[in-house]
C-alpha cells in the first residue's frame, strides 16, 4: 500500500512538472492568477478537482 502512494505521488510530481517544463511563462501567469483568486474560488476548485480524481479512480478500477 505505502509502495502504491509513493507511486502515486512520483507521478502527481511528474504531471505537475509539464506544464513549467513546456511553457514556463504560461505556468508562471497562471500561478499569479491563482495567487490573486479568493479562497472560496480556491477550495471550488480544488474540491472539483479532487472529485474528479476520485471519480477517475473508481471507473479505472471498475475496469480492473
């Protein structure tokens, strides 16, 4: 189980390093843009975002 989180995480690592990697001036506006966000857009869009990761996760392993 632990071996599979850090799985995971290396490839949280790897995801979240394209965009810097491929066009660090559009990562770098859109980090500014997110610094000037409310928290409440915020806490939206993470929530979204973990929704989807959970949903994500459910259909790959209904598969599996």
């Amino acid at each position: 189980m632990l071996h599979t989180l850090l799985q995971a995480l290396c490839l949280v690592m790897v995801l979240e390093g394209i965009l810097p990697f491929l066009n660090p001036r559009l990562w770098r506006s859109l980090v500014a843009r997110a610094a000037m966000s409310a928290d409440k857009h915020l806490r939206v869009m993470g929530l979204i975002s973990m929704l989807i990761g959970v949903a994500s996760l459910y259909l790959l392993n209904l598969g599996g």
